[in-house]
C-alpha cells in the first residue's frame, strides 16, 4: 500500500507520486481478506488461500484490465469487501 501511495500519481490526493525511479507497472495489488474475495466473487481469482500463488494470479488477472497500473484497482476490490459487503 505504502508503494502505491508513493509511485502512482493521481488527481485526487491519495497517492502521491514523488518516488519516480518505479512506475506502477512494477507494482502489485495488496492482497488482503477483502480484495481476496471480492476478487474471487468477481472471478478474477480463483484460489482459495491468499498467498503469493494467489498474488501471482490476481496481478495476472489485472494487468489483463491495465498493464500499465494494474494496483489502480486495490481500493475498488478493498472498497467492495469492507464498506460494501460484497
């Protein structure tokens, strides 16, 4: 998360962008309890145990949808699990 923060940039002040030397391409999406069963409800995992099996799928999954700032989608997935219930 902390990674996010500081290589994307974006236009509403959540992540930073002051670390140029990565580009969000480089970076992964945090896997956690949340985004795990969002991801799976949504299909884009498919194994059960949130692990770096797991992380591997899932980023494959994303860069699918944007190659280029597949950890875009972090607080969606999040977002969906904690606040929504999905």
């Amino acid at each position: 998360m902390f990674l996010r923060w500081m290589v994307r940039q974006d236009n509403t002040g959540v992540d930073f962008g002051i670390w140029t030397k990565l580009t969000p391409a480089q970076l992964s999406c945090p896997l956690d309890v949340h985004s795990g069963n969002v991801a799976r409800k949504l299909g884009l995992l498919t194994r059960k145990q949130n692990d770096s099996k797991a992380l591997l799928e899932l980023d494959t999954a994303l860069r699918k949808l944007d190659a280029n700032d597949p950890v875009k989608y972090d607080f969606a997935l999040f977002g969906l699990g904690v606040f929504e219930g999905f």
